[in-house]
C-alpha cells in the first residue's frame, strides 16, 4: 500500500484497528461460508450505461464536512429507491469517521432494489469477501491508496466474487495503473494531501454557513479527458445540481456520486434529489462557454 502524508494516515489507523477487530468476530471461513446466502448481484455497468443519472451516498457524517442532518439521513434509502435519477447506492461502511457499518450496507441492498457499492478504504481481501457476503453489488477501489499489483489483486477477486469495482483516481499516473479491463471509473475532486487541520477548517466554514469546499477541487473532474473510451465515468465529490448538468454535458460523465449535498440539505433529501432531476432536464445548449466552463465557474 502506497504511503500517504495526508489525512489519510489517520483514517487508515483506524481502517486498520476496525478490520482487525471484524476478523476477530468473524473468521475468512466464516465469511466465505456466508456467501451462499448473499442476495443476487445488481449490475452497476447496466445501471449506469442507459442514461446519466446520481449514485446517492448514505453517511452519518465525513472528515471533511462533519456531521449529515440525521432527518436526512433516516429518509435516505426510501427517497433514493424512489428517485427516477438515482442509478445505484454508495454506502459508507466505516464507523469511525462515518458513521456506518457493514450491516448498514446489507439493509439497504435488502429494502431497495438498486445496485450497492460498497466504499470504504479497502486494502484487504477480506473486505473483500465482506462486501459480498453483506450484499454489495461493486466495491470502491483508490487508486491513490494501493499499488498496481494491489488493484489488480482486489479486482480479481472481486470478479470472481461476481461484483464490479468503481476504480478512484485523483491523477492521470493513477488512471494508467487501474488494470485492464475494468468499466468503472471515477474521478474524485477531493484532496486528502491535507491535514486533519485543514479538514477540521473545513467543516467550521461549513457550519457557518460558507458554500465553498476547501477540500474539493472541481477542475480535477476535466481529468476524464484521460479516461478509456469504454469506460463508464463517475465523478465524485463536491457535486451540486448547480454543477450536474456541466458534468454531463460538457464533459461527458455517465453519472454522478452525491452524498453530503443530499444528505446536508436543509429542505430534505427528496427535495434535494428533485433539484438535481430539474437541472437534467435542462438541454445542453443553457450551459454556455467552452467544455468545462461551468465546472471551473462553480469552483472560483
């Protein structure tokens, strides 16, 4: 696993003592003998290619933005599965920073009808094993996170699990190490190359009111000009309905993951997931300016 002086030094101490402490419950054996049991998968690939639409997040809270409105966060998994534009579900399986646990994720695949992703920071096979056997459809794969041969390693198994893998990238040297033959890519306009300080200032300009994201760098998403042509493009991370349609039309996304817009919104999840559904509907003649513009606009 690569080495990282960031924020993310600290959120993998504790990654480490969780999963330790999960192996500890419950033994590899143990796992495997459960996946008999897991529920069929859903494709994330055949959700995804059809038409854009949002892969919607479910957290109690994040690093960078602090606590989610609880209100929102109980409505979650009814507004989503009821959500024409949400395509599939990501859900936060770590407690520490979070909020949220692994059996979260397997009633939320068992209410809804809608593939789930498994995101966490996953390094280990027996993660692995553990999403499916919990019911996750895709697992999250950071490529700022693990080596080459580790990425291939995880989505070898995963495919043989029978699940799909969104591949993080944040740079073009991380897009060239997801192995071949993955579809699932995503590109996160979050940096964790900062310190818990910055994120801690991140979330008292949050609670005061400020709109901007001193964690988020929304020019990152023109990444996807280095992404395959076959590939299924996800941009992640500081997305608003102000910002979707851009994404879309002038830069060619096939969806969107959203989590903390969602779940912050002081007038509900359903009405939040509404205003997205109203801005993909305008044509992609409103946006204006050159590819890009609008994303570049919402970060200044």
């Amino acid at each position: 696993m690569k080495t990282i002086q960031s924020i993310l030094d600290d959120i993998l101490l504790d990654v480490r003592r969780e999963l330790a402490a999960a192996k500890e419950a419950r033994s590899l054996a143990e796992l495997k003998r459960l996946l008999a049991d897991a529920p069929p998968i859903r494709s994330f690939t055949d959700a995804l290619r059809a038409r854009f639409g949002v892969i919607a997040e479910i957290k109690e809270r994040s690093p960078s933005q602090g606590p989610m409105r609880r209100e929102n966060v109980e409505a979650a998994p009814a507004a989503y599965e009821r959500s024409p534009i949400v395509r599939g579900i990501s859900v936060l399986t770590n407690a520490t920073h979070f909020g949220m646990n692994i059996e979260r994720l397997r009633d939320v695949k068992t209410r809804g009808t809608k593939p789930v992703l498994r995101k966490d920071f996953i390094f280990d096979d027996y993660q692995v094993y553990e999403a499916r056997a919990f019911g996750a459809d895709a697992i999250l794969l950071m490529a700022n996170l693990l080596e080459a041969d580790e990425l291939r390693r995880l989505y070898a198994l995963a495919r043989e699990l029978g699940m799909e893998a969104l591949f993080e990238c944040h740079t073009r040297e991380q897009i060239e190490s997801v192995p071949s033959g993955a579809s699932l890519y995503g590109i996160n306009s979050r940096t964790f190359a900062v310190s818990s300080a910055d994120y801690a200032e991140a979330r008292r300009q949050r609670a005061a009111g400020s709109p901007q994201d001193l964690t988020t760098d929304l020019r990152q998403f023109e990444l996807i000009r280095h992404l395959p042509a076959h590939a299924i493009k996800v941009a992640e991370s500081g997305v608003h309905p102000e910002t979707v349609c851009a994404l879309r039309d002038d830069l060619g996304y096939h969806a969107a993951l959203v989590g903390t817009s969602l779940l912050t919104a002081r007038h509900g999840v359903a009405r939040e997931l509404e205003a997205f559904e109203r801005a993909l509907t305008q044509s992609p003649q409103t946006l204006g300016g050159k590819p890009g513009s609008a994303i570049a606009e919402g970060q200044s």
